[in-house]
C-alpha cells in the first residue's frame, strides 16, 4: 500500500490516505490512515467520517466548479478548458464538523434563472449540500 498526504484546497486539513499501486488508476479507492492535522471547520471531528466528508466537500466543489466550465458556454475560455478571463468561480463552507455546507457562485458573471437551475438540479446530485448562489 502506498501513503499519501493530501492537503485539500477546500480546508485546513492535512490528511493521510492509503491506496494500492497494484490497481488501475480508474479502479483506485482511497482509504483513511491518520488525520495530520484538523482544521478549525472539522475540530471534534474523527473518523469515520472525517475523511469522507472532507473528500465529499473538495469532490463536490470540484465537480461543481467543472459543471460550469462544461455546460455555460458562453462564460467558457474559447481556447482553453475554463472560465472566461474575468470570470472566477468561487465558494465557501458555513457549519462545522459533518454538516457543513457549500455555497458556490461566480465573480465576473449573473447566471440566469435557468443557468443557476441547472446547476442546483447538478449539485443536488452531490454528496456535500450545496448552495448555488
Ligand atoms: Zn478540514
């Protein structure tokens, strides 16, 4: 088993993995090993469920972030796989512990109704709640 250290850019955290270098990269599971350190927002918090819950909060503002690059076409780079120059997503957490929240939305930008509309029914299907500013 490999050891990795990962420091999520979601929050203070510092949080070792295992994982087997024996499987395909696409197959791979990641499993807790021991928490480095624990940022103010999961103080309290062991696991299970530290790790998964930290995971769901960066998957889920990743695969957000990554929802409005693919599917708001007119806010896209036209070369390159991102947002507009002067456009920027952006989020933040409120609660502590398991139950804590994400709220997204986007600097440079107003979606329209529909735009956010999608993007709620998107991060409905999410495991962190979330809310499209
Ligand atoms: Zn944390």
């Amino acid at each position: 088993m490999a050891i990795t250290r990962w420091s999520p850019d979601t929050c203070g955290c510092v949080i070792d993995y295992t994982w087997d270098p024996d499987v395909p990269d696409g197959a791979r599971t990641h499993s807790f090993h021991a928490v480095e350190r624990i940022c103010a927002g999961h103080d309290g918090l062991s696991d299970p469920p530290l790790f998964d819950t930290v995971l769901a909060e960066n998957q889920t503002k990743n695969r957000l972030h990554g929802w409005a690059v693919a599917n708001l076409a007119r806010l896209r780079h036209p070369l390159e796989d991102r947002l507009s120059d002067g456009v920027e997503f952006r989020w933040s957490f409120t609660g502590t512990g398991a139950g804590r929240r994400l709220e997204v939305w986007l600097d440079g930008a107003t979606l329209t109704a529909g735009e956010k509309g999608l993007m709620r029914a998107f991060a409905a299907t999410l495991n962190t709640p979330a809310t499209v500013r």
